[in-house]
C-alpha cells in the first residue's frame, strides 16, 4: 500500500517521529511524572492555596521552568524539527521581556517574577515538554481515567455549591456573594487557580474527552460528558463558558459515518442537554430562585454589551500606541473613559492584546494561534481524533471575550498528549505496514 499524499507531507514535515530516540529515560520519566501531577492541578491547587497560601498554577509554572531547562540541555535528545508555535513563543518571550524591562514593570532583580507569572513562558514550557515526551497507551489511558474522575468531582461539587454552600470548596469573598445573589454562579473545584479556570481548564478538558468517546464510538459515555459539560457550564453562569460547551459537544459533525449515525449522535447531545435544563430547573425551584430570572437577568443580561463597547473603546484608544502598544498596561485615558463607562477593561481578548502590545505583538501572538490550529487541523485529519483540535478551539473561541491568554491548563494538556499519542500512534502503524510490505517483497 502506498503512502497518501497526507502521509508523504507529514513524513517530510515530521523527521522527529521517523527518527526518535527512545533513550531518554530519566528525562522522559521526570516529563511523564510532572505531567500526570499536573494532571490533579485543581485539586492541588487547594490544598497548596488553603494551607501553604500558594497558587498552584504558579507552583506547577516554577517546576516546568526547571524541567523545560533539563529538557533542552539533554544531550541524547533533541527535538530535530521545532514546531512554529514554539518559535512564535520564544519571540513572544523575548518581546515580552524587552517590553516589561524597557517599561521599567521588570528589573533585573524581578526576573524570577516575571518567570514565573508570565503567560508565554507558560504555554511554552507545558508545549515543550508535551513536544518532548513519548507517551504510550497505559500511560495516556491513565490520564483519560483521571480526568474524568476530576470531570466527577468538578460536577459534585457545582451541585453542592448550588444547592447547599455556595462556599464550599470555593474561593470567594464578599464581592463574590454579592454577584451571586443576582445570579448563579459556581467555580466548582477551580476558583482556587483562577476566575476563568472553568473556561480554559475544564472545558477544553471535556472537548478532549469527548473526542476520546467519540473516536472509541462510545455513545452512552459521550451523553454522560455532554451532561456533565453542560451542567457545569450552567453552573458557571457565563455565556464564554456555555458557548465552549456547545463547541465541544459538535466533534462528531467531522467524523466521516453515515448521516444516520450522526443524527444519533446529534439527538444523544440534545439529550443531555435537555436532561440539564430539567436538573437546573429542579434546582432553582428547590433553592427558591427563578429559572427564568436566570436567563432574562444573566444569560440575556445587558453585561454582554460590554463585549461591543470593547470595539468602541479600542477604535478610540489603539491608534495612540499602533505599533509596541501600551507594554501590558492600561494607559490614563483608557481608565479616564473606563471609568465613565460600563466595563472594567477592553473585554475581547484579541482587542486586549492587540492595544497592550500592538501590531508587532498582535503578529507574534495571531501567528502563534494560527499556527497551532494548522498543526492540529492537519494532524487530526490524519489521525481522525480531533479532541486536540477541538480543546484549543475552545480557547481560541474564550479570547472573543476574555483577555487570559496563558495555555498552561490542564485541559489542552490533556488535549495535547491524546492528539500527539495518536498521531505516533498511527505513523506507527503506517511504518508497521511499510515494513511488512518490505518483507513481503524481498
């Protein structure tokens, strides 16, 4: 059987995975361990944040920046071809520091800070060594097993949040249940890393599990995660995070089966989806709120007009700083016209960044985003899980709102290691075949 064109071009742009060296125990033991606690990161994170008062996003930040280093100093191996989004973050990297140092935010003596709190740095260091490690199917369906039982714990504790504690588990203060007496609102197990954790962690987490369940064929499991998914977004209170949701649950559309199959497909999510809106009826009635309240007052609500005043304070304010931008802050006539208006900030992500960094900035960071969804796209045609795919795309879809922009989550991780798991997964099988038709043909 000769290879398709698809396999010829991945073969050309993909040397690492003819070619790999399979003699980095030690590091790939280190990479393989760190990744599977990063695993349990919104668990950690309370423990590390009630009792030791430390964020563990930052905590795991630290540890990858050590294991990154071990990585790329390795003599036995190195990444023979570095993907494009890996370069666009080194020069986002680079433009970073020379932005916070040439605005005086980062010293010398402030470098570790910057390390450590620094969305490139980040999203690079959790790339690079997903990039960097091998992982095998043991392996891959010991993280499949934790993240549904964090997608378990995530869901019972939403419904103890909303029907018993709004504290529970939660990190909030007084602001916190002041909104919440408007409108629902549960972090689950994820406030303790950051507000928008359901949004970039949880999500993408589900889209990858559902592209498992979907490329599997497991229907009754997908219902299971559409349900989930969406009573958990529900429970958030935020449009992003239910729009997310949505995208995750639509994988099946690219599967190539019969219509009839995608229709079963299609009537299972509208099931769950229908079994959530009845669960959250039940528990607005049992807690005395109003369903109806909830959407006309949150899911309707005027806040959403914040997202197009964003265009109009962006067209007002970018053209001042087109090219560097503002190096990362708000500048004093931005806050002059914030504070006469109905938004705390530029709340579209991409505007954000395009007026705290400008075009030169904007080019790296689109690059970056564009790049990264090629890579996927192209891979996930070939190897028919688009779980990667769909679990970043979620993330792409949050910046349309929210201006957080680091890609250390433990969703796209997850994400990450299925995609690149059955990708080698299947050059493998090609190279099986290649070398059983050799046989054959001596």
């Amino acid at each position: 059987m000769s290879p398709t064109k698809t396999t010829r071009a991945l073969e050309s742009t993909h040397p690492e995975i003819y070619s790999r060296n399979r003699g980095r125990v030690g590091v790939q033991s280190i990479n393989r361990t760190i990744l599977i606690f990063f695993a349990f990161n919104p668990l950690i994170s309370i423990i590390t944040s009630m009792y030791f008062n430390i964020n563990g996003k930052y905590l795991f930040t630290t540890i990858m920046i050590v294991i990154t280093f071990i990585n790329i100093i390795n003599p036995k191996k190195k990444l023979t071809r570095v993907k494009s989004y890996l370069v666009y973050l080194v020069l986002m990297i680079l433009y970073l520091l020379i932005i916070n140092l040439a605005t005086e935010k980062t010293t010398f003596a402030t470098l570790h800070v910057f390390s450590y709190s620094n969305w490139a740095i980040q999203s690079f260091c959790i790339l690079y060594i997903i990039e960097n490690t091998d992982f095998d199917e043991k392996y891959v369906r010991m993280w499949v097993k934790a993240m549904f039982a964090i997608a378990i714990i995530a869901t019972i504790v939403s419904f103890i949040q909303l029907q018993f504690s709004r504290s529970f588990l939660a990190k909030t203060n007084e602001m916190d249940f002041r909104i919440s007496n408007y409108y629902l609102e549960a972090h689950s197990i994820y406030s303790y890393i950051d507000r928008t954790s359901i949004g970039f962690d949880f999500i993408p987490m589900m889209a990858a599990l559902i592209g498992w369940s979907v490329y599997n064929n497991k229907q009754l499991i997908y219902l299971f995660e559409i349900a989930i998914t969406g009573f958990v977004s529900m429970a958030s209170s935020s449009r992003y995070i239910m729009l997310g949701a949505l995208l995750a649950y639509t994988q099946f559309f690219y599967l190539k089966i019969h219509r009839l199959k995608k229709i079963l497909w299609l009537f299972g999510g509208l099931l769950g989806v229908i079994f959530v809106i009845i669960l959250f009826s039940y528990i607005f009635q049992n807690t005395g709120r109003s369903f109806d309240g909830f959407i006309n007052n949150r899911i309707l609500s005027r806040s959403a007009l914040t997202r197009i005043e964003a265009f109009s304070l962006f067209k007002k304010h970018f053209s001042r700083n087109i090219w560097l931008g503002t190096g990362g802050d708000m500048d004093y006539e931005l806050l002059t016209d914030i504070r006469y208006g109905q938004t705390s900030q530029i709340h579209v992500g991409y505007l954000s960044f395009l007026y705290r960094y400008g075009l030169f900035g904007g080019f790296l960071f689109f690059g970056l985003n564009i790049s990264l969804v090629m890579s996927l796209f192209i891979e996930s045609r070939f190897t028919k899980y688009y779980g990667g795919l769909f679990a970043f795309l979620v993330i792409i879809v949050n910046y349309l709102t929210i201006v957080h922009y680091s890609l250390l989550s433990t969703g796209f991780a997850f994400g990450m290691i299925l995609h690149k798991y059955f990708y080698i997964k299947k050059i493998e099988e090609i190279n099986q075949m290649r070398a059983e038709e050799a046989e054959q043909n001596k």
